[in-house]
C-alpha cells in the first residue's frame, strides 16, 4: 500500500473529488491494512499535515497582528458628511456690526451672541414688514382689485 497522498490523487484520478468520498475509500482500505502499513502512512502523512497546520497558524498569527497594529476605525461615510459640513459652515463669513466681516471658525462667545442680536434685530423688521403686508391684503374687497385703486384714505391702520 502507497502513503495516504499517493492513495488520494488516485481516488481523484477516478474521479472521486468530494472529502467525504475520499475519506470513506480511505477509511475502507485502512481498515483492512496493519499496523505497521497504518503507521508507514502516518510517518509519510503527518510532516505534510503537521506542515499544513502550523503555515495556517503562522498566517493567522501574522494577519492578526498586522489588524491589531495598522486597523484603525473607519470613519462611516455619514461622519465623514457631518465633519465635511462643519468644516464648510466654520468657512462662513458673517457680518458683525460693530467689527465687521469674520469667518465663522474666527468668532469668540461675543462675537456670536451679536451676530444672533443682529438676526432678531434683522428678524423683527421681517415680520413688521410681513403684519404690513397682510394688512393690505385685508384692505382689498377681494382677489381681482389691485391695491392701487384703494383710496388711502379709506385704509385703515394695521394692528
């Protein structure tokens, strides 16, 4: 009897591919075989096995250290967004009346708290222009007059 590598590629030969049809033909013949023709396979086999495990070991060991030593944490496209985003509004220039033009990333506490000032002031205008506005559309009798033939004097004062 041949050593079990030998016995393999002749079971392939046959045509026998599968692991499970290997191992059951193999299974069959050393059944049969003595113990020193055992033992001849195993002396002939196992240094190619024993070979065959340690190399995957050794690879396993080394693609774990290279993952511990050079993984970092991928930053996920949605971070990657919300940093872009930040950067893009930090580059912002804003007006400060009393100082002027400033980029955002440049603005202290102060700085901030007046530009807000500065919007509600800008804000409260809006909206006594907008009441204005509305109070006009009040003062016509309906969706077809323009607001050039009310007599102003007939309008009254917004509320």
């Amino acid at each position: 009897m041949n050593n079990l590598t030998t016995q393999i590629n002749a079971l392939q030969q046959e045509g026998i591919i599968s692991q499970q049809g290997i191992t059951e033909r193999l299974l069959d013949t050393l059944q049969t075989a003595s113990r020193e023709t055992l033992l001849d396979h195993l002396a002939t086999t196992l240094p190619g096995y024993i070979l065959t495990i340690q190399a995957n070991n050794r690879h396993i060991a080394r693609t774990r250290m290279r993952n511990a030593t050079t993984k970092h944490p991928t930053t996920s496209r949605r971070v990657a967004e919300i940093r872009t985003a930040w950067q893009q509004k930090l580059d912002t220039i804003i007006y400060l009346p009393t100082s002027g033009a400033k980029q955002l990333r440049d603005c202290v506490k102060q700085d901030l708290l007046e530009y807000a000032a500065s919007l509600r002031q800008q804000a409260n205008s809006l909206n006594a222009s907008a009441n204005e506005y509305e109070n006009y559309a009040r003062q016509l009798p309906d969706n077809t007059t323009p607001l050039g033939n009310i007599n102003p004097t007939t309008m009254t004062k917004a509320a």
